[in-house]
C-alpha cells in the first residue's frame, strides 16, 4: 500500500523542519515547499537519514500568489495522493515591503499564498479522502482589534516595529477566520480544516528583528521556545486518530485544549466577508 502523502510549507527550519522529520518517521513520504534550496538540500540530507522514501522539493517563494497557484498545480500533477497539507511558512515583517504585485508582503505570505495554494490543492486533497488540512495561526490574533477585509488585504502603509505586532496579528487572525469558513464549505468526512496555535517557538519567523539569530541561539540553549513543542500540535493535528472528522476548530500547544477565534473574526459573517474579499481580490489578480 503507498505511503500517505504529507506537503508542508515553511519546511527547512522551525516548526516547519521538526513536523517534517517527525512525519517521515511516522511513515508519510513528505514533501517539502521551500524557498531556500540550500536550506532544502540540508533538510533532504537529514530527511535521508530517518526515512528511506525519496523526499521532494518543491520551490516556490509563497509571498507571490503566482508562485503559490504556480506550485500548487505542480503538485498536484506529480502525486497520485495526497492526505495532509501543512500551511506553516509565515513571517514578522518589522517594516513594511510590497510583493512585485503589489501586495504586503507579510499578508500575502501569511495568508493569501496559503489559501491559494490550499484552493489548487483541495480537489486533490478531497480524492484521497480523509485527508486533513492544517493551518499553523498564532495566539498575536488577539492582538488584532479589527478587520476590515476588502480593505487590510490591500493595505501596504509603511509601519514600524511596534506597529508590525497587531498587523502580524491579523494576518493570523484572517488565517483562524478563513480555516472555519472553509470548513463550513468542506465536506468533514472527505476533507477537514483546523488551525492551531503553537506557543512560543524560538525560530526564524522574527528574522528581520536585528540580534534575532543570537537571541534565538541563547533561547534554545536555555531550552525556552523548543521548536519540537509547537511541531508536536501540529502533528497531531496532521495524524491523530482521535480527530479524526473534527474541522474549523482552533487548538492550543497546551493539550489541543479549544481557543475562540479573537474578536473581531469571531462572527461566521466576518469570516464569509473575509472570504468574498478574497476570492474578489483574487479574481482581480488574475484578470490583470
């Protein structure tokens, strides 16, 4: 019988990496979408020595939603199945930076190159059925104090450092919203969607902070902010029996104990707001 097939995003470092040696050695044939491919020939280097299936790379910079349709199709051309999809790549801009098409950086890495490369991947996703898709948020989404969606997914002010936390925080909560509304629009027994917030991690997602890489270095020699704690929701969301047919709930690192999503995403008519102005944007996109 084949392997399940597990694709996760963000996979060469943090939360990302762990999840993926920790699937392999579950028995899933990973494959990785990744940006770097130095960082990707490391991971396939310590894939090798946990799992015998041949690892795939997938390069795609997410941040441009033509190169997240772009690898989605790749994908789902190359694999006959496909069981677990693991939106994890994300980013803390500290300063604001436009895409070449014009979006914010942070909001299209954080949230529109994942819905669409989950939109490309959900037929295929829905043929291997059960299979589950799992979107990494963040506990900043209650840092957020409103949405407006037509507007924020369009915003490209500049900003500061302190300004970057409740716009990082959105950019989460639109990840909590947009995975309850698709599981309102899936079929749990083929298909479910849920979103976890995984604690503290020390990894590279604050990236652009100056001193970032020393702090991380001492926390993790400290054993603060263990990676391998936040992969571990994750996984679990990704394999674990015992959920089998939950969707659009929102799980803490803490034992999977259930979180609300934060006002002001909390309201199904917000969510399905946020998903028209989406999809709206996306129509656009593409028609230009």
């Amino acid at each position: 019988m084949d392997r399940p097939v597990a694709v996760v995003t963000g996979a060469t470092s943090g939360l990302g990496r762990v999840a993926v040696l920790e699937l392999a050695r579950r028995g899933y044939r990973v494959s990785a979408v990744a940006r770097s491919r130095s960082k990707s020939e490391a991971l396939v280097a310590d894939l090798a020595a946990v799992t015998d299936e041949p690892v795939e790379v997938f390069h795609a910079d997410l941040g441009l939603l033509s190169e997240a349709r772009r690898v989605g199709e790749e994908i789902a051309a190359r694999h006959a199945r496909l069981d677990v999809l693991v939106n994890n790549a994300g980013l803390h801009a500290f300063a604001q930076r436009v895409t070449p098409e014009g979006l914010a950086e942070m909001t299209a890495v954080n949230y529109l190159g994942p819905f669409v490369l989950t939109r490309a991947l959900t037929a295929k996703l829905g043929a291997c059925a059960p299979a589950r898709i799992v979107n990494v948020a963040s506990e900043a989404s209650g840092r957020a104090r409103t949405i407006a969606p037509a507007e924020d997914l369009r915003r490209t002010d500049p900003y500061n450092r302190r300004e970057s936390m409740p716009l990082y925080g959105r950019t989460k909560l639109m990840t909590i919203m947009w995975t309850q509304e698709l599981a309102r629009r899936l079929d749990p027994h083929k298909v479910t969607v849920n979103c976890c917030d995984p604690g503290f991690n020390a990894t590279g997602l604050g990236r652009d902070l100056p001193g970032s890489d020393v702090l991380r270095r001492v926390l993790n020699t400290l054993g603060i902010g263990d990676p391998r704690r936040g992969a571990g929701i994750i996984v679990r969301l990704a394999t674990d029996p015992a959920l089998d047919g939950m969707s659009g709930r929102y799980l803490s690192v803490r034992d999977a104990r259930p979180l609300r999503c934060p006002e002001p995403g909390r309201d199904p008519r917000a969510q399905a707001e946020l998903w028209e102005a989406t999809e709206a944007l996306l129509a656009e996109r593409s028609a230009g």
